[in-house]
C-alpha cells in the first residue's frame, strides 16, 4: 500500500469514527430527553396544553405538578413578580378568586432545545368572566417559558409574560 493509499484509508477511518461518536452522541441525547424534542413538538405541545389547563381551572395542584419547587423559580407579568412556589401558587389564587370562567389559548408556538432546558414563546388570549359581576373580559399577550428537565420530569422555572407589541411610532421604547 502507498503512502497516499494509507493517508486515505486512515481519513476514512477518522471519519467513520467521528461520525459514530456523534451518531452515539445523538442517540443519547435523544434517550436522555426521553422524546426528540428538536423534531418533535407534540411534546411540546403537551407541555404547554398542561399549563394552559392549570390556568384555565386555576388548579394548584395540576400547576404545583408542572411547576419546580425551588427558591429561583419566577413569573413575571405586568403587575409584578412571584418567586418560588408559594409566590406563583398566589397567581393561580388570583385567577380562582377573580374569575368565574376561564379560557386561556395560545397560537405562534416556538421553541429551542437546549438539552436539559427547553424555551418557548407564544402568543396568548386570556377570555374569562369576571366575578362577582359576570363582566366579559379578552386580554391579550406573549409569554416567554423556560422548562428543566429535573431528574426525568420537566419542570416550569421561569414564565415572563407581557402585553402585544406596541409598534406606533415613539411607543415600544
């Protein structure tokens, strides 16, 4: 064999090699997130339709099963933050003490896979009926989730919700 037959040869084996690393690479990431979470949004999906539900019956103890259980937690929304479990169960409260009816939805759903961290945004409508006076309320907004994969569950650490963008010209600043 030639010098340059060997130099080929060892090429296509540092290939071979490197791209069976990745491949097992990959295939552990996969098992590890336990859904490939990258092409696959139906996970997703579930995630958020579970804290949607959690809103939409103001449930704390659905809300207390996605939610971490740790100091760093936080939501923050227009009135201000909470922090820690018993800080967003006071958002849930709210929902349940102002609120006879609930509906809230999403739309534009997207999200980025960091391994153990999943981020999401989406577009939200908030319909509700109001207490005691059955007003009709809709509101409207974004909100940025970010989840943990904590041992093999994935927990909510951190939701950051705002109004619609505001894009008249000297607002939005």
């Amino acid at each position: 064999m030639n010098l340059i037959s060997k130099r080929l040869s060892l090429s296509a084996l540092s290939i071979l090699v490197l791209f069976g690393s990745a491949t097992s690479q990959t295939t552990k990431q996969k098992n590890n997130q336990g859904y490939a979470l990258g092409h696959d949004s139906i996970f997703v999906k579930n995630l958020v339709s579970k804290y949607t539900r959690s809103i939409d019956e103001a449930d704390t103890t659905l809300g207390s099963a996605l939610w971490a259980h740790t100091s760093e937690v936080s939501f923050t929304n227009p009135s201000g933050n909470e922090y820690g479990w018993k800080g967003i169960k006071n958002i849930y409260m709210f929902f349940k003490d102002n609120f006879s009816a609930r509906k809230l939805s999403y739309t534009n759903l997207r999200f980025a896979n960091y391994g153990d961290v999943l981020w999401l945004e989406f577009f939200w409508v908030f319909d509700a009926t109001m207490k005691p006076d059955r007003k009709i309320v809709q509101t409207k907004g974004r909100e940025t989730q970010i989840w943990k994969k904590i041992n093999t569950d994935w927990r909510l650490v951190h939701v950051h919700y705002s109004g619609m963008p505001v894009t008249g010209e000297g607002q939005g600043i």
